[in-house]
C-alpha cells in the first residue's frame, strides 16, 4: 500500500488570488463571485457528475474532473464551505449546500470550534471536529482505508494545512477572472515554490490555467 496524501484537488481561485468573494450567505455561497465564471471549465467536460445532456469536453480539463475523486476516502474541509453560519449552531436542520446526494461519497471531516453531531446524507458522513490541523488529518487518513484524503478548502483552511507543512500536492484551477476581496489562497502561485515544485498548464478551452504542485 502507498502512501496517503493530503490533496488539494480542483480548487478554484481567480487571477488575484482569492477562493471566495465577499458576503457569502444562503443566496450566495461564493459572495460576490461568480460561480458561473469560476467553475465553468469542470461543468463543461463530460464527466461532470450533474451532466443531464450529453456530450461535454473530453482532455485535459475532464481528467482532473474524473481525478476528483480518484482514491480518495476522506474529505477535510472548512466550517464556511460546509455553510455560511458563524458562532455556534442555532439550526442542525442546515445540512450543507448539497442537498440530499453531496458530491463527496466519503467521510468529511468539517473543522469548527463548535461542537455538533454528526449525521449522513446518502453514502456521506459529515463530522464536525475542533482541533490543530495534524490531529484532523490523523483521524481523516484512519478513517479512509488507505486511501488519500482531499483538502477541500476553503482558501483559510488550505492556508493552515499548507503552513503546517501538511500538504503533498495541489491541484489549483485559475480563472481569468478578479475579484478583488475576499478570502484569499495567495498574493501570488510563486510563494510556494520554497516548499514544492510546480507545473502549469493552460487549458485547451481557455477557461482556466491548471497549476499544479507536488512536494520537493
């Protein structure tokens, strides 16, 4: 058996930097961004698991659609991708943006200074846990059967996994897109480059440029 990773896989940022905009809420799960715009490159291939017609691009942006998911067993995100509540829960019925069938299929591990029981939806497990990031990625990788585990994000929790020294690869998808405010992932790509080696590579559909990471 290999080993486990931690992977950043198909995390969207614009060309400033930023993973979301300002004023997320229920309406606007993004804040001011456009999701449209971000995430157009993954809705357009062929494996885009919420096709209902079909076709849709095959190549280099549908593989890291399909590599989504490969061997992956956990997902590890932030309290603000799971929902836009702040402080403690004042309603368990909020079940995420997902609905009754979430895209993970796996345990997610959602990091939160506030305690809240866990529940399934459909193959997905959601547990809320407190915690430094290398006490979180110690329960994700024992409960993912040897599998890896996807850093799902937000940008916040990315950024203390990889000051951690935590991450082994990144999978970042930049769209020609500025938002100028929000939460930011990076002033610039080259700030990691101390720590791993990186390629780029633009998109045949133009959408996004695909920068990738690997650790040195």
């Amino acid at each position: 058996m290999g080993e486990q990773l931690l992977r950043v896989q198909n995390f969207m940022v614009s060309s400033d930097g930023f993973g979301t905009g300002e004023g997320q809420s229920l309406e606007h799960p993004f804040g001011h961004a456009d999701p449209g715009a971000m995430f157009s490159w993954a809705g357009a291939t062929a494996s885009w698991p919420h096709r209902t017609d079909p076709g849709g691009s095959r190549g280099l942006d549908d593989y890291f659609t399909r590599d989504f998911s490969r061997n992956i067993g956990a997902e590890i995100m932030g309290r603000n991708k799971f929902g836009p509540q702040r402080g403690p829960w004042q309603d368990h019925e909020w079940q995420g943006w997902w609905g009754g069938e979430p895209p993970f299929h796996t345990p997610v591990f959602v990091m939160t200074h506030h305690p809240r029981p866990s529940f399934t939806l459909s193959d997905t497990t959601f547990h809320f846990v407190g915690g430094d990031p290398a006490s979180v990625l110690a329960r994700a990788k024992e409960t993912a059967d040897g599998k890896d585990v996807r850093l799902g994000g937000g940008a916040t929790v990315i950024r203390e996994f990889l000051d951690a020294g935590l991450v082994d690869t990144l999978h970042i998808a930049v769209a020609p897109v500025k938002l100028g405010a929000g939460v930011r992932l990076w002033e610039s790509p080259d700030e990691l480059l101390d720590r791993f080696h990186r390629d780029v590579v633009p998109s045949p559909s133009g959408a996004v440029t695909h920068h990738l990471f690997w650790r040195k």
